[in-house]
C-alpha cells in the first residue's frame, strides 16, 4: 500500500443495523448504529408502512407476501428519512444499507416464565465472566424447560412438541444480596440470579426467520416485546423502579410486570386497536379503511361533538371488555403478590383517550392486590434509556416498541 493512500482513504462507515417491528396494523423499521463504549444506539432513520387487513391475525403472520411487502416498504421510508436527515447534516453519501436486523415478536401464543436460580460460588473472589454465566443459563434450561413447556403448552393449547425457545436472559442479579444490572466482572459468593425464558411455537418463529432471509438480511436475533420495552424504559432496571407496562397494539395488549427493576411476568391477549376499527365499520357501516381513518381523526379530536359522542358511544362495551382481559392477565401472574401503583402506556391503540379512562375508572383496588390505586400515565420515546434519535423526529408513543427493540442490541453478545 502506497504511503499517501493512507491519507487518502475515507474513513469507514459505522454499520447500519435494521430494527422490525412487524405489527398487526403497521411494520415499523428503525435505522441505527450501535456506540458500545457510549452504551447507547443512534437513531439514523424511521419508517413504517400500514399492513394489508388480511396479513396478520393477532400478532401472528397468516399472508407472507403481503406482509413481506409491507416490511419492505417500511425499510424503504426509512432509508429515504435517513437520508434526508444525513443532508441536513451536510453529509453527501448515502445511508448504507442495513444487512443485519433484530425482530420483535409478540402476541397471545408468545409466553414467557420467570426461574429463580440461586448459586453459591467456590471461588467468591474470582470474577464472574461470559462462561460462567452461559453455564448458569445451560443448567437453569436443563431443571426448568421440562416443567415450564409443559405448563405453557397446556396454558395455551398447543402441543408440547410445537414450542420452541425465543431466548433466556439474566434480567436481574443478585449478589450477596446486592442487585447489579450485569453480574459480569463482579465477585461475591452468595448469586440469585433472575432469569426470564420465553416461549411460541415453532411456525411463529420460522416465519419470522423466512422474512429476515426474503429481506436479504442476517437475523441477529429475536426479541419479545413486551420484555424489550420493560428494559428500555428509563430507570426500568434499577431497584427503584415497579410498573406495569402496557402495550396496546393493533391485534394485541401485551402487558409486562416489573417489581424493583426486575421482569416478574408478561402477558398478552388478542384485543387492540383493530376491534375498536371493527366496531365503527360495524356500528356506522364504513369499510374498514374508512373506520380507520374515522378513528384516526377521533384520536386527533379532528371531529364534530355529535360525531364524537356517537363514537364514544360505540366503544364503551368494547372498553369494558378489554379493561377486563387487563384485569384477567394480571391476575394470571401467580408470582406477583402485590400490584405496582404505576400504569404506562404506550402502543398505536393506547391513543384513544377512553383506553386510559378505562383503566382509571376499573376497580383495581376491588380485584387485584394494589397497595394503591395506580397512576396511569404514557411513555414517550424520549423516555428510553440509552436511545438517541438523532432525526428529533420519534415523538409518539405509537413509536415506542421499535426503539425498544433497537435498544436490545446493547444486551445482544456478537
């Protein structure tokens, strides 16, 4: 090599990573770069492309193509405000094209089960490493995954054979009492570890995989949602932290319970945004395109009082009925004793105002074990822990679960 080429040559591109959020109502992509020694991900770009009304049911795929399209769609408004953002920076090349993706799942098949482990360690003052904690995550699979997918099929009525793993995560530690966010590099002797392990069955999963390798790009991994949320949220992981974290999509709620900076449980049931579409296609007799947009323009408080009472109308059966699959779902946590007093919300469908009315008119005190009543209030993107939107563009709730999902690459080893 030449000495002036030394000089000469540009300086290499940082990679640019893909985040999928495929939901029901909408794919949405975040494109991002990953500053390890920062901790932190930048946002370079964001896009998202409403779904075709036959591509998905409740959070699971039943039309690949039209959900490919959708996905492809949306990694392309992304590229196109990545680049718009790159020339208000005065940069002249283009963004680079991600070739590596991380994928949220979600959904009423998708569960998920906490496993303590305690260990005492021979050597207290040797340092915990890499090895030692992926030993602990082999042993807790080899005591725990019999009895959890046996629970977990007969839960959700499926064959025990169908499950398959998502991951399993340390997300929380304990040593000698003390919680850490991460165990590795500390020593000690006494170690409860909190590990949380998923579950769906396996042709969720697989679909997921085939949209990566039809998108041309390599899977990094495959994160749950709800959990992912749990740990973005500012301050989530610290001891100090309890709350119930509520995602209300377009097919699905997906619910998460964090005592003291810990995930005690997730749930999820098929009851979003696209029942509340349904009902205003059925009651005002629209298609359901139309209904959409009404219920857009409802959100925005864009209509007339008479046509706001008739809507409000509309939904309050269907608002019943899904404060009660709330109520349900945490009821299911047999693991935890006492509720949170806090409630955030985040989620396209948590924009109708009646959904958090919903949920501070249900008589929690009355049903669940809560100390208090709970306060209930919304989660912003510029709520999350070690996310930088350089764009200043992300502001909406609806816009959370994609820059949690960005998020997880900090806590992904590659």
């Amino acid at each position: 090599m030449k000495l002036s080429s030394l000089f000469t040559k540009k300086p290499q591109e940082e990679e640019v990573v893909l985040a999928l959020d495929i939901g029901t109502e909408y794919v949405k992509s975040v494109l991002f770069t990953v500053d390890r020694l920062a901790s932190k991900i930048n946002v370079l770009g964001y896009g998202k492309c409403r779904q075709h009304s036959s591509a998905m049911q409740g959070a699971m795929i039943v039309n690949m193509e039209n959900v490919i399209n959708a996905c492809d769609r949306s990694v392309g408004v992304a590229l196109i405000n990545a680049d718009k953002f790159r020339i208000t920076k005065g940069l002249e090349t283009k963004t680079p094209l991600p070739k590596r993706v991380i994928m949220g799942i979600a959904g009423e098949l998708v569960e998920g089960v906490v496993i303590m482990a305690n260990y005492e360690r021979d050597n207290k003052d040797q340092k915990i490493n890499t090895k030692e904690l992926e030993e602990v995550i082999k042993n807790i699979k080899e005591d725990a995954f019999g009895d959890a997918l046996h629970d977990i099929a007969e839960e959700i009525g499926v064959s025990q054979e169908s499950l398959v793993e998502i991951n399993t995560k340390i997300n929380a530690t304990y040593i000698d009492e003390i919680k850490v966010d991460s165990p590795i590099d500390f020593t000690g002797s006494e170690i409860l570890y909190r590990a949380y392990s998923t579950f769906a069955p396996s042709i969720h999963l697989n679909s997921m995989k085939e949209i990566a390798k039809r998108l041309g790009l390599e899977l990094i991994s495959i994160e749950v949602e709800p959990y992912a949320v749990s740990r973005a949220v500012k301050d989530a992981r610290t001891k100090n932290f309890s709350a119930i974290i509520i995602d209300v999509g377009g097919g699905t709620t997906d619910i998460a319970v964090v005592e003291k900076g810990a995930i005690a449980g997730t749930r999820m049931f098929a009851y979003g945004g696209r029942v509340f579409t349904k009902r205003l296609a059925h009651d005002m007799k629209l298609e359901l395109n139309e209904a959409e947009k009404l219920k857009l323009e409802y959100t925005k408080g864009q209509l007339g009082h008479k046509v706001e009472s008739a809507i409000k109308k509309a939904f309050s059966k269907d608002l019943t009925v899904w404060a009660q699959g709330v109520e349900i779902a945490l009821s299911e946590m047999d693991e935890v004793e006492q509720f949170p007093d806090k409630i955030f919300l985040c989620g396209g469908g948590s924009a109708l105002p009646e959904i958090r009315e919903a949920l501070l008119e249900h008589p929690w005190l009355q049903v669940l074990p809560f100390l208090k009543f709970p306060k209930v209030e919304f989660i912003y993107p510029k709520q999350l822990d070690e996310v930088v939107d350089e764009t200043r563009s992300i502001l909406d709730p609806a816009d959370v679960t994609p820059l949690a999902l960005a998020r997880m690459m900090l806590e992904v080893t590659y």
